[in-house]
C-alpha cells in the first residue's frame, strides 16, 4: 500500500495488476501461462525503466543486469 500512494503510483499500480495476472496464469494452461509470463516480464522491465529515468535514478548497469535476468526467466518459461 505503500508504494500506491508514492509519486510513482500508475507504474507501482500496474506492477501489482501484473503481479496478480501472473500468479492467476499459474493456474491456468501451459500456453496461457507462456504468454502472460512474457508480457508481464516485459511490463515489469519497462515500468523499472521508466520509474528510473522519471526519478533521475537510472542506473545502466542495473537495467542491464534485469535485462539479462528477464531474457533468462523468458528462456526458460519456453523451455516447457
């Protein structure tokens, strides 16, 4: 609740909405659960990206290293 109420709430908001999807598509079907997982990684990589330049707080190397971390997590989701 926290995080809503922060200068940064539409992204903090839309993290939690895909957070919620994501764990709902683990009960679902393989390929639902394929494609969700994808969107919502990439939505979780762009609002980290967007809330870092937006606060002046953009660190390259970190973005970086979730880049890498998110193309692992996608490899293996289609690696089922």
């Amino acid at each position: 609740m926290k995080e809503i109420n922060s200068s940064a709430r539409i992204p903090n908001l839309l993290n939690i909405i895909c957070a919620i999807i994501l764990l709902i598509a683990c009960f679902q079907t393989i390929d639902w659960f394929k494609g969700t997982a994808v969107i919502v990684l990439v939505v979780f990589q762009l609002t980290a990206i967007t809330n870092g330049l937006k606060n002046k707080s953009f660190h390259f190397q970190h973005h970086i290293f979730r880049l890498i971390l998110t193309a692992i997590l996608i490899f293996f989701v289609f690696l089922t």
